[in-house]
C-alpha cells in the first residue's frame, strides 16, 4: 500500500503520531501472518511403511452363496480393467507411492514488507510458474483416496494429462498396477509385488489467524492448494477452509513426472529385468484388452472403487494414531506376537512330507485303506472294493514314478502314452490278445479294442446304433455310463459321435485300468458294484453299456440290475455285450435265463437280440419303460417298488435295495419327457424349471439357470480363455469342483476337454440338471479323499469352495488331496472370498507351486498356481491313521 504524506505534516504532529502507530501494528500483524503461512511448509517426517503393513488393508466377508448378479459381476478380473470408469474419476490418480516435494523461498525483510503491506488494498498475487517448470502431485490416504497439491485449467477447462513412463511386464501390465488396455486411458492401479511401498503422510495442525483472513480478499483469483490425507490435514499441516473450493475432491486429478525423481529411479530399477524380453508377450496383452494375463506380478490389483473417496470421509475427525506417522507401543507390540505366531504355525503346518503307505505313487486313500480292509467280516458282494476312508484325511503328499514325464497330449494319448507315467505291464501280458494295452518301447500302446470288440471300438459303436437307430449317438443318446470300462476305448472313441462316457471300473487285479483310461485322456471313475449306490442321480443316464463287465445281474433279487435301473433315464437303453447272450454252454444258458426273467419283471423291453459277424460277438439291447403301466400289470410283485419315502436321487453312501423307483407321471416332473436332443439341450431351460421354484441364487430358478449360464460363458470367454495364459489345447482333464449347474462346463464346451463336474454332498443338489444339460459328474465330500489316482487332473477349478469346507474339515488336508490329484504343471483356479485365497496362495507357496496370478477386489479374489515337479525329500515317520 502506497502512503502520502501532507506538506503540512510539521503543523499536525499529533495526527501523524497516530498514523505511524497504526502503520507499524498494522506491519507488525502482517509479518505474523506471513509467519504462520511460510512455517506450515515444514517438512514432515514420513513414515516408509514395510511390505507387512499391506496385509493390514485386506478385508474379509461372510461365507455367503455367491450368486450370478448382473448389477455386479463376479469377473473380477474383467471388471479391474473397467473400474476406474465405475467410480467416474481417472483412475491414474490412483497411485499409492508417492513422496512430498516442498519449496522454500528466502525473502528479505524489506520484500517481506512490502508485500504484506500491498495485500492490505491489492489482490495477493500468485508467482506465476511456467507450465513446464509446474508440478502436481498426489498423494494417497489410507482410504485409497488421492488429492492434488495444485491443478492447472486449460483454455477449454480440462486438466492437463502429465505424461507418464510405464513400465510393462510380460503380460502389457504396467508395473505398479497400470494396466495397458487398447485405446483407451491408462488405469493406475495398486499393485503388492514390492515396486512400490506404502506412504503414510502426517501434517501438522496449524490455524492461521483469523484477523489474517479476514484481509485476505474473498475474489482472490488463484489460492494455494493443499494435498489433505486421511485426517482431513492438509499436507502443509494447514487445515482446509470451510469456504475454500474443493473441486480438487471432484475434478480428474493428475501426476507428473516431476513426482520424486529418485521413488521414479528405484521404481525403474525394479522393473529393468522383468521388462526385458517380454516385448512379443506385452504386444498380445495389449491385444486384450480388460484382461489380466497369466504370470502377472500384479499380487493384488485394488481397483479405486475398494476404498472410500477422501471427500467422503470425516475431514476433521481425528483418526487413531495407526494410520498417522505415529503408532503405539500397544499396537506395535501386537502386531509383533501375531506375526511371531503366524510364523510358528506357519513353519509347522507346511512341513509337507511324503506319504508312507505302501501303494507308493499310487495310493489313493479310501481304496487303500488296508487296516479297514482286513476289518472286513466279508468280501462276498466287493466289499474290499468299495470306499473306506481313514478317520482323519492324509495330509501327505505322494512321490511321482521314476522317470515320470508331461503327458501326451489328445488326441494322440488316446493312442499311446508314456510307459513310465503308469509303469504297468501286467494287464498287457493278460489283455494283449484282446487289443487293450500293449508295451512298445517306452510307451504304452493302445489298438482299440477290448474283450467284445478286438477289432476296434468304433465299429462296434457303429454296430450298436445300427441294431437299435433310436440310440442316436450325439443326437439323442450323449451321457452314457459304461460299467466295467477297462482302459474305456469305448469311451474314448464315443466323443467321435459326440457323446460324454463315464466309464468306472474297481481297483482290482487288472492292474491300474482307470489309471491308463485317466492318462489316455478318459474320463474314467475307481468304483464297483458292490453293497451301496453308485454316488450318481437317479434317471440321468441315456444309455448304460456292459461288454463282459463281469458283474452278476442276475444273483439276489437283481439287486445290482436294479441299481442300474435306478439310474437309468425312463426309456433308456441297457446295452449288454456278453456270453450269455450268444453262447451255449450249460453256465452261460443259466445267467441267459435267469435274466431274461429278471428283464420282464422289471418291464424291461428287449428290443433287439444280435449278432456282430466281424467280432464274432452277441448284444442284447433292453428299454427301460417311460410309464408305470406295465408295472400296475404285473402278477407279482417282485421286485417290488420302492416305498414312496425313498429318493432315488439320494446316493452318498446308501445302501442297495432290490426294489424300483416308480416312474413320473407329472409333465411338469422329471423324467416325464425325454430331453431335448444335443447340442439345444445344453442351453436350453429343462421343461422341469418353472418360475415356482427358487433357484441356488435366490431367482426363480428358469432366471438362476440363464444367469449362472451367461455368467460362466462371460468368465470363461473373456478371462480364463485369453487372460490366465493357459495353453488349452495342452489342458484335457478338468474338474469342477464345486459346479451348480453346470456352467463352468457348458462354457468350456469348445475347449479340447471334458469336464467333471462335482456337487458337494452339502450344497443344493443340482446334479440331475447337469445331466439334463448333457454333462456329467458326480457327488462327493471333499473332507475324504476322491476315488481317482493321483495326477489324473490336467485343471482344477474351485469356485468358493475351499471357504464352505474348511468349516467342517481341515483345508490343509483338502490341499494336499488337490496335490494328490492334479498332475505336474497342471493348474489350480481358486475363486473365493480373500482371507481363503490367502490361506490357499499360502499352502501354495509352500508346495513350492509357481503362483501366476492373485487377484482381489471388495473381498473376493482369484488365485490362479500350477503345480511343480517338487516334491519333499523327508517320509512320514509311520503310517498315518487307517482305523
């Protein structure tokens, strides 16, 4: 402010006295504000927290259903890509590791006064900086909240984008969480792979006075702008004005490349070696958009929608004194005794050793179980066949054959696989004649043929459509069961006809059958006909195949002939290839008659009685009735029908009854009608599905139903196809381990693979309408061990699965049976809730397993790891308990 002074000041002493008086108190005041401003620049400690810390940010849900939702996806690795459009911010703001720049200006007294005494009558004036000289920068809560500490408008109001270097890893990811998406903005996302580290900032709090305000001009046309963190403070440690414009909380934010050069060239060095080389590998990731490709060094990719903007938290509100730069000996000591006892149990549940059993690498626990074996009273009806699993699950882990090699992929291990992946050669000695196995050289050969079709499998397939048109191979007739399979080229040459087989077969003296059909690439079972019901529905199977499958139908009231009724779909054909039907001698003229009794007791329909000349072998094809009709016509009742309270779908662990189920007369109850023919039947809503009844997901089950198909045909198609960077034509066997209606599958259905799918004993029991989609599968408990041989698996998929049983078993158990069953190299896909994906990722690591890819967004994650070759040197001291 500019003063005049009177040429009649010598006259008017005393009013000039009063004027100096105010000027220096009014001097005096301004250098106090000025004082207040240039101290709140002080440089605040930070507090650089340690990769731990992370772990602290992660939340947890409730074990609930996660249901198909269009409103919200499950795909959580497409929605990473597209989150920042959800929260209608950029999400290059997003950035976590960043450290405060301060500037200090040294001004002479005489300067400091002037312009204290100019802001009393002008408009305090910002230093102009030039735009290339001018930095922003952001800075993020705890909150995951980012604020600018200054922004520029251009000409048309738009800030202005900061170039920014990325640094792609393999997969077109930028390290850091960026990720590279075709065309469209660079979304900054956290990334938990130690590139970056967690900032904490702190500021002090500080009130400039109020008289100081109160000259500042209200228009004034440009103010400083300070970053807040999640106390509300501003960086400086000055707090923001009630009145003050917070279009910074609103406007895009962004970064520039002024942002700590030195955080830039640690980040750089980083990040040198694991962009070298991964030119080709980032240019496909860029052509895919939206996806998170495998090997990803993203450990957790937080979209910003995970945690509250800064505008929307408590400003002044003070937080505890953790998430500040100060923490408390309470809090500190803690953490330290949970990390001490996470490390101690840590050490000890992943010791892994080597199962000590005498299968060796091929123990399969409940078909194994020799001390309960020899508790047997009997063995007459297969007892010593069937399931009997230990009290408490093998947390073992099996050693691999010597000279174990990577499978041979289909087709060609249809033909012939690897002799030291299943080093048997007994059932080559025994069936060789009959064209089932053969040993040449280092492989084990496979002709085609078996004991009723030596001259090959698919001309005998032929052969039986021919003899019965209405079977309709891949049209009509897709799931088919065949008991007593052998190695299963009959189920191995039906996907030439379009048609899914689930061929089973006991452990017994021809030596590893189902192992040789597993490794062939044949879906095949270790299971018998013995004293309780095969763990499938009832009426799912469209035709049920026998060639020689050496099981006694006749004996005990049918009893074994009734269960496969059970199964059979009302109008479903009983093929049965065997020597009673075409030899004479006196013991097979016997089983002849006596079936053909049982038959027309139980209103079975022979529909054709023939024999095939080039094999020289007999078939007699049977339909089961679609009605009850011929049942209310019977003279005698034997078998009898079952009682109404029975549930042929009821099948865990039940025993045999000689009775048949009545048949369903209500068009709106299945089995009433035949499904419809493949590939409609895939899709298609069952006719059985009305709008009544409630689905898995809480919709009325037709809408349940389409959802939950929509829903896996969008996951599979955009996420597990392109962005885990899996080599499909190389993956054959897969298991659903936790499928609802068969989703998963119907939308792998043009993959090289078939899949089983299995429903948990304590989930809805949706697996008769897997079957009515034409796929298969089976009930199981994961708290026992699967009736399979170890690496029969080439890919295991867990959809919220590992989070419901470890309520009622030990998940350590259930990870070593996923071990014992997944091949080497194969791949695990764990989707569920993010404390159990720790807990997986965890045991993963431990099982020295290669972890290519976690993924986690609002408590839900994706875990995705392949299996090594690794195995432990150290063996269990004694047996684990069989009783």
């Amino acid at each position: 402010m500019a003063f005049r002074r009177s040429a009649m000041m010598d006259a008017r002493r005393s009013s000039s006295h009063c004027s100096t008086v105010t000027l220096v108190a009014f001097i005096a005041l301004c250098l106090v504000g000025v004082w207040m401003m240039t101290s709140s620049s002080t440089v605040v400690p930070i507090d650089m927290s340690s990769p731990e810390s992370k772990s602290d940010m992660k939340q947890q849900v409730s074990e609930t259903d996660r249901g198909p939702r269009e409103d919200s996806s499950v795909d959580v690795i497409d929605e990473a890509a597209t989150a920042a459009a959800a929260t209608g911010r950029d999400a290059n703001v997003d950035v976590k590791d960043s450290t405060t720049e301060t500037r200090s200006e040294s001004l002479d007294d005489q300067n400091v006064q002037d312009k204290a005494a100019e802001n009393v009558v002008e408009k305090p004036q910002e230093s102009e900086m030039d735009d290339n000289t001018r930095t922003t920068q952001t800075y993020s809560g705890e909150n995951g909240s980012t604020e600018d500490s200054s922004q520029e408008a251009t000409d048309s109001g738009q800030v202005k984008k900061a170039d920014k270097k990325t640094y792609s890893d393999e997969n077109g990811i930028a390290e850091g969480g960026e990720m590279v998406t075709d065309g469209k903005e660079r979304s900054q996302e956290k990334s938990t792979e130690g590139n970056s580290e967690e900032t904490k900032y702190g500021g002090q709090e500080k009130k400039a006075d109020q008289k100081f305000d109160e000259m500042t001009d209200d228009g004034q046309s440009e103010s400083s702008q300070q970053n807040s963190d999640e106390t509300g403070k501003t960086e400086g440690g000055e707090m923001i004005r009630e009145g003050q414009d917070k279009s910074t909380e609103e406007n895009y934010q962004q970064i520039t490349e002024k942002a700590d050069s030195k955080f830039g060239e640690k980040f750089s060095e980083q990040n040198s070696d694991e962009t070298k080389g991964d030119d080709n590998n980032g240019k496909e990731a860029a052509e895919r958009p939206n996806e998170i490709t495998a090997g990803s060094k993203a450990k957790d990719l937080i979209s910003p929608e995970v945690f509250p903007d800064g505008a929307q938290s408590e400003l002044l509100n003070e937080t505890s004194t953790q998430n500040g730069a100060w923490s408390t000996q309470a809090t500190e000591s803690k953490k330290e005794k949970a990390v001490q006892a996470a490390s101690k149990e840590h050490g000890t549940r992943n010791n892994w050793k080597l199962c000590n059993v005498s299968a060796g690498t091929d123990y399969i626990p409940c078909l194994d179980n020799e001390e309960a074996i020899k508790k047997l009273r009997s063995t007459k009806h297969y007892e010593h066949r069937e399931r009997h699993c230990p009290d408490e699950a093998p947390a073992c882990l099996l050693p691999l054959p010597e000279g174990y090699k990577r499978p041979i992929e289909w087709p060609n291990s249809r033909n012939k696989i690897w002799y030291h992946n299943v080093p048997h050669s007994q059932l080559a000695a025994v069936k060789g004649h009959q064209n089932w196995v053969k040993v040449s050289g280092e492989f084990l050969t496979f002709p085609g043929g078996g004991t009723q079709f030596i001259h090959g499998a698919l001309h005998y397939i032929d052969f039986i459509q021919e003899s019965m048109p209405d079977i309709a191979w891949g049209k009509k007739s897709r799931v088919v069961l065949d008991v007593g399979c052998g190695v299963a080229s009959f189920g191995g040459f039906l996907f030439d006809r379009d048609v899914l087989t689930m061929s089973f077969a006991p452990k017994d003296e021809h030596e590893a059958q189902v192992q040789f059909a597993l490794e062939r690439g044949i879906p095949a079972l270790s299971a018998v006909m013995g004293t309780k019901r095969l763990p499938f529905p009832g009426m799912v199977f469209d035709v049920i195949h026998c060639a020689r499958c050496r099981v006694p139908w006749h004996i005990e009231g049918g009893m074994l002939l009734l269960e496969l009724n059970r199964m059979l779909r009302p109008g479903g054909y009983f093929v049965w290839s065997a020597t009673p039907v075409y030899q004479q001698i006196p013991e097979d003229v016997e089983i002849w008659e006596a079936m053909t009794a049982l038959t027309q007791s139980m209103c079975w329909d022979m529909v054709n009685k023939t024999k095939d000349r080039i094999n020289e072998v007999g078939m007699a094809i049977y339909r089961k009735p679609s009605d009850n009709e011929c049942y209310a016509k019977r003279t005698e009742d034997s078998p009898p029908l079952c009682q109404g309270s029975d549930d042929p779908n009821a099948a865990w662990n039940i025993p045999l009854q000689a009775c048949m189920h009545k048949l369903p007369v209500d068009p709106n109850v299945r089995g009433s009608q035949w499904p419809q023919q493949w590939p409609l039947r895939l899709d298609n809503v069952p006719y059985w599905l009305n709008s009544s009844q409630v689905g898995v997901y809480g919709r009325p089950a037709p809408e349940d139903f389409k959802a939950d198909t929509e829903l896996w045909k969008h996951i599979v198609s955009k996420s597990y196809m392109k962005g885990l960077g899996i080599n499909w034509s190389a993956v054959r066997n897969v298991m659903d381990m936790r499928a609802v209606y068969g989703g998963f599958a119907a939308a792998l259905q043009e993959a090289n693979a078939w899949i089983m799918n299995i429903v948990s004993i304590d989930s809805p029991d949706t697996l008769p309408l897997i079957y009515e989609r034409g796929l298969f599968g089976m009930y199981h408990d994961w708290c026992e061990s699967f009736s399979t041989y170890p690496r029969s698996y080439d890919l295991l998929h867990a959809d919220h699965l590992f989070s419901k049983i470890k309520k009622r078993c030990k998940l350590r158990a259930v990870i070593a049976e996923v071990d014992r069953i997944l091949r080497p190299e194969g791949k695990l896909i764990v989707r569920d809730n993010s404390e159990t994906i720790e807990e997986v990722e965890s045991m993963a690591k431990s099982l020295k397993w290669e972890v290519r890819m976690t993924y986690s967004k609002e408590n839900e994650g994706l875990l995705f790891v392949q299996k090594t070759m690794w195995r432990p040197k150290e063996v269990e001291a004694s047996l684990p308990s069989l009783s």
